[in-house]
C-alpha cells in the first residue's frame, strides 16, 4: 500500500472510529488499536476495501448497472448528493421512503402522479379548477415533493444500493437484501458488516472523511460513465418504462349568441271597399 494514499487517508481523518464501549465485534479485524477511548481505524484493511469497492462499481457502471445512492445523515449528504448529481444518479437524501424497493411497483406509481401533478403545476393546467381543488392538489404535490423529488429518474428498481452509513440507512439496507440487489455500505466501528455485499470502514462521523471519499468515488469510475455513457444511460433511462406524464387540458367551446331578428309584422291588407252611389230622383 502506498504511504501517500495512508497519509491523506489520515489527514482527512478516516482513521477515527467510534467510542471503544460502543461498537461491534464483527468490525474487530478492521480496528487497529484503541486510544483514550476511541477505536482507531485500520487504514491499510480500509484503502484495501476502497479500492475494490471503486473497482467492483466501475466494473457494474460499464455493465449499465444503475445506482441508488442513499445518504440521509447530515455529515455525508452533502457529498454524496453532489456525486449523485455529478453521475446522473438516483439518490435519497432527505429520508427513505418504506418499502421503496419491496414495493416498487406501487412507488413507482406515486412517483408518476408526483410527475404528473408537478407538470400541471408548472402549466396552467391547475387553474381550470376551484380554488378548493386546486388547494388540494398542491397539498398533495407539496408530501409527493419531499418523498420523490430525488427519485424521479429512477425507472426501475437499482442495480445497486450505495448506503452512507448503515446505522442510518438500516431498512434500505434489509430490502436490498430482501430482493437480492448487491448494496456497498461505508460503515463505521459500530455497525454489523454483514449487513451489506460489500463495505468501507471509515470515519462517518466528519464532513472532512466523507468529503474524500465522494472524491475517491468521482474520480474513478463516475469520470467514465459521465463522459462516455452519459447519451447511452439517458436512452436506457428514457425506456418505455418512463412514466407517462400527460398534461391535463379541458376544451372550452365560447358560444357566441346568434342575433336574431324579430319578424316584422305584416301591414294588414286593405280590404276594397266598393262604394255604390246611389242615384236619388232630383
């Protein structure tokens, strides 16, 4: 392992783990020591997990594998919602959303009304109706946007589930499991590896770690798949499996009001009056 990989994994500060009473003992082999109360991180075993967790995602990108990218806790969101951006990729930033896998067909359904319901909005295709009805569907586009805005490329069920903390992203991580899709997780000392296929331990707990490892993953394989496959995975993305998204339109006829003319009345017809003079004897 090069030293200069280990020395900016240090400076970055992956090397901290959690509190020594608060951990798992499954994550022993990936401890290094413990210092005044604190797991230290093996960082040769992590940049050993890093690079083969690059490697395994690269190799599933040029295979046209979709990612979903799940990252919720304050610390790491920023990151990862900036390489999901950067990739193209679905993510959850805000908070899972249940059974978005196990039952995806009837998400999938939630997302195209929140697609739909965003389109009327942005037409004026809402104004048609009552002020009640209207009301009434912004409310419902307001829940739909909190859930779903992060998920409305996503066509179908992931390849792959990029978790960012398994702690906080535990029910992602068992539907995963549950369906059989491969999941990578970056875990600290005080979570179950065997939660995910693959894993990084390293510090969650700082912006500093998490930052450097978003890099890491940006400028391997995300470099490629933007670059080279950008055209070819919108293609994908744009299947016939995209939800329809129509726009709501009404026909409004204006009658206009034909004049119409009043009968004239007729002039009553002038009776001959024959008038007979008589002739009177003088």
């Amino acid at each position: 392992m090069e030293k200069k990989v280990l020395s900016e994994m240090f400076d970055n500060l992956l090397h901290i783990g959690n509190k020594s009473n608060y951990w798992n003992p499954k994550a022993k082999d990936y401890i290094y020591a413990s210092v005044n109360g604190i797991h230290v991180i093996n960082l040769v075993k992590t940049a050993e997990k890093l690079a083969k967790v690059k490697a395994d995602l690269e190799e599933a990108t040029k295979a046209w594998k979709k990612v979903l990218i799940v990252a919720t806790k304050l610390q790491v969101k920023d990151a990862f919602v900036k390489l999901a951006i950067d990739t193209g990729s679905s993510y959850v930033s805000e908070k899972w959303v249940p059974w978005l896998l196990t039952n995806f067909k009837t998400i999938k359904k939630r997302i195209a009304t929140y697609l739909k319901l965003l389109e009327d909005s942005n037409s004026w295709a809402l104004d048609i109706l009552t002020k009640k009805e209207k009301a009434v569907k912004m409310l419902e586009l307001e829940k739909l946007d909190k859930s779903y805005r992060w998920l409305k490329d996503l066509k179908g069920l992931p390849d792959i589930v990029f978790v960012v903390d398994g702690v906080f992203e535990t029910q992602a991580l068992k539907e995963a499991k549950t369906l059989g899709i491969t999941s990578y997780e970056i875990i600290n000392t005080n979570w179950d590896i065997d939660m995910a296929s693959d894993f990084i331990v390293a510090n969650t707990n700082s912006t500093k770690s998490m930052d450097y490892l978003a890099a890491q993953f940006t400028s391997s394989i995300v470099k490629w798949v933007r670059k080279e496959n950008s055209q070819v995975i919108k293609k994908m993305w744009e299947s016939d499996n995209t939800p329809k998204v129509t726009t709501f339109t009404k026909k409004v006829e204006v009658k206009t009001e034909e004049k119409v003319e009043a009968p004239k009345a007729k002039a009553p017809k002038k009776e001959k009056v024959e008038v007979v003079a008589e002739q009177t004897e003088a």
